[in-house]
C-alpha cells in the first residue's frame, strides 16, 4: 500500500503524464469563458494535488469537470477519491472513464486495474431495466441519479432501497441486500403508463393514429380501440366514397377516450351516354325504365354498371350490361336486325314438285286407261286392248314415282331447316365528357 500511494504521490511523474497532455489538447467548448475556466480550475487542481491536498484538488477538479465535461477530468477525481480513500466514489468515477472512448492506453490500464481492485472492498448493484435508459436513484432522491440503466453503482454494505424513473413509465423500485465485495443483481420492469382511445366511424374504414412526431401510434379498422401513452394524437379515417376525416384526441393516463369520426361522402362521380341505332325512334330502357328514343343523350349518370335494352317494333331487340365510365362519354351504336325466318334446302321443293307432278299425271293417264277399258269392252278390239295395256302400266309407273318423289321430300325438309338472320349487336366506344 505504501509503494502504490508513494507511486502516485509522486504527480510531477504521473499527473504531468496524464493531466498536462489534456490540457494542452483540451477540445475547444462552445464558449470560451467556459475554456478559460476549465484551465483555471485544472491548474489549482494539480497544484494542489502535488502538495498533497487531495480535498481542495478534488474540489477543483470537480469545477472543471462542470465547465467543460472531460472523461480525462473523470479521471483525475478518480485518483483524487483514490487518495482520500473514498473507495466507492472511487469505484464509480473509475468504472466510468472506462466506459468513456478516451484512447490514452496508460490511463485505461490503471483505471482497469484500480477498477477490479476497489472491487473487493465495496458492495455494488448492478441495475438493469426493461427498457433500458432509466434513471437510477438510491436510498434517497435527494442526493440524485446515479445514472442510467444498465449501471454497476457501489454502496455501503447492508440492505438498499433501488428505484429507477424513466418518462411514460411509472416508477419501479426493489430492495437488496449485498456485502462487501458482493455484486447483487437488480433486475427492474417499469410498467408503462397508457390510456386507451377508442375511435368509432359511421362508414367502415381504415383508422390511423399518429404521435406528434407522425409515427404511427395504431392502425386498423374501425371501430379501433388501442392503447397509447399519454398525449395528443391525430385520428384519421379513410373510407370509401367519403372525404378524409382528420381530428386531435387527447389520451389521459389510466383513462378512455372516445373519437367519433364524421367522414363526409363524396359527390357520386357520373358519365354520359350516347345512344344510337340503325333505326330511328328505338326505344331505350335503361335499368329497366324507359329512358328514351334513339338517337339520344343521357348525361350526369352515376358511374357503374347499368342494364340496357333498345327495341324497335318487328326488329329483334338488344339486352345487356353497360358499364359507364367516371368523367367519360360512353358511345353506344346499335344495329337491330329483321326477325329469323324458317330456310330450307331447295331440294325439298324440286322432289316434291316431280312427285306431285307425277301422281296429277297418273290420275289423268289413269282416267285415259278407265276410257280405253269400256271401249275394249264395247268393241273387243284388240288394239285397243294394247292402248289399254300401255296406259294402265304407265299410269303405274307415274303413281310410284309421284309416291317416292313425295316421300323424297320429306327428309331434306326436316333434315335441312334452318334459321336465317343474325341477333341484334352494339358497339361501344368512350372519348372523355
């Protein structure tokens, strides 16, 4: 112990290496009384430090250390404490310029070192938080934060009261118990502070809540009911065919607050439509009511989908579905066609005419063969038996063929039926109203 403390009395070695450096680089603050000042304090610290007064080179230091904050002057308390034999104050301002990004390898060697020595001699906590970054208290408020989240803090052997604050939290607190040389654990979980806002709507839509610096605080579908931390917080509503609706709602702690959304519906957007035919004076009937004759203009129609038909007397009538464009002229031309008619193959006709044609010459030939017989029979001749012969076989043969001409007929006649014509048909074009 002699040797260490004979070491570091000996500042013109030391404390020429580890002060003077800093202040000959000391970074220029914002103000230069500032400078000045940190100089001022600095210089009577090491001078008091020299001759041995550890109490007044501590104070200074702390001077400078508040006109312009170093980790360097961080440091040099360090080794004040040290002296003074203030192992726990020690422990901290130590523990601290470790943590700092100062790159001096000397210095972060012997903070290193004293840092695990007065480890043995002190009681510490180490307090951690979810979240982390609270501020940490001990025993009593008044002598301040130690900190904040996560931090080893050295204290006096015994029980400690530990509480940590961190704003939108409440505060969480824990005793511990640690002994000399001990390293206890605190583990804390502040419970963060909320009030729920409740945002109801008319119309379905999308609900989006937004903190004062625009991050989205909670989204969904209305009716939405989340919970925030305290504060004023823009309520926005989307829905479709309405304007969108913007209001504040401000949420209070552990209390319900309630926007009613009013989104006002927009205009119905429309069209127009044009209706033409290959006929004057077609009748138009738009969704199902009749709208009007042909040629026609049917303006300021909500845009959509609309039933459509155009009739005209004897003309086969069009059906169907439109659809009519926001902001847009819709052209619909109609060419309505003459009524199907029943068609068959002329070849139906040709064999029915031959065997109508054949039968009326076999009723005439047959009436000359009747006549030839009663005069065979009055005279007995026998040429005019063989004119009988000859009439009778033709008649015959003219029956058949009038016979099988007919039934000929019958089956091109079904066989061949057909519709001629064609349906009725629109076109449609669109140029803008």
């Amino acid at each position: 112990m002699r040797t260490r403390h004979r070491g570091l009395r000996n500042c013109g070695g030391l404390l020429a290496a580890l002060l003077v450096p800093w202040v000959l680089g000391l970074a220029a603050p914002a103000r230069a009384d500032e400078a000045t000042r940190a100089r001022f304090h600095d210089a009577r610290a090491r001078a008091l430090y020299d001759k041995g007064d550890y109490d007044g080179a501590l104070d200074e230091f702390f001077q400078s250390e508040q006109a312009a904050p170093n980790p360097r002057t961080a440091f040099n308390i360090a080794l004040c404490l040290q002296r003074l034999r203030r192992a726990a104050d020690a422990f901290s301002y130590f523990t601290e310029y470790v943590a700092s990004d100062d790159s001096d390898a000397g210095r972060r060697a012997y903070a290193s070192e004293a840092v695990a020595s007065l480890a043995k001699d002190i009681a510490r906590i180490e307090v951690a938080t979810v979240p982390p970054g609270a501020q940490v208290f001990v025993d009593r408020r008044e002598l301040g934060s130690y900190g904040t989240t996560p931090r080893v803090i050295p204290v006096d052997p015994g029980e400690h009261r530990i509480w940590v604050q961190l704003d939108g939290y409440r505060p969480a607190e824990a005793t511990v118990r640690v002994g000399k040389g001990e390293l206890a654990q605190a583990k804390l979980e502040p419970v963060r502070i909320l009030g729920k806002l409740v945002v109801r709507s008319p119309v379905a839509g999308e609900v989006t809540v937004r903190a004062p610096d625009g991050t989205v605080a909670a989204r969904g579908a209305a009716p939405l009911s989340a919970e925030v931390p305290p504060g004023a917080y823009e309520v926005g509503v989307e829905a479709a065919g309405h304007a969108p609706w913007r209001a504040l709602a401000q949420v209070r702690a552990d209390q319900a607050a309630e926007a009613v959304a009013a989104p006002e519906p927009l205009p119905t957007p429309t069209g127009d439509l044009t209706v033409t035919s290959n006929v004057t004076g077609a009748l138009v009937r738009l969704d199902g009511q009749p709208a009007g004759f042909s040629p026609m203009v049917l303006s300021s129609l909500p845009a959509g989908r609309h039933p459509l038909a155009i009739e005209r007397s004897g003309l086969v009538p069009w059906r169907g579905t439109l659809t009519v464009e926001p902001g847009e002229r819709t052209w619909v031309t109609a060419t309505l066609e003459e009524p199907a008619q029943q068609v068959r193959s002329p070849a139906t006709w040709v064999a029915g005419g031959l065997g109508a044609a054949s039968l009326l010459a076999a009723g005439v030939v047959g009436i000359f063969a009747l006549t030839t017989h009663d005069e065979f029979e009055s005279t007995g001749e026998a040429s005019v038996r063989e004119r009988g012969i000859a009439l009778n076989t033709a008649t015959d043969v003219l029956l058949v063929t009038g016979v099988v001409g007919l039934g000929t007929s019958v089956v091109p006649y079904f066989a061949t039926e057909r519709q001629s014509g064609r349906p009725s048909a629109v076109t449609v074009s669109r140029s803008p109203r």
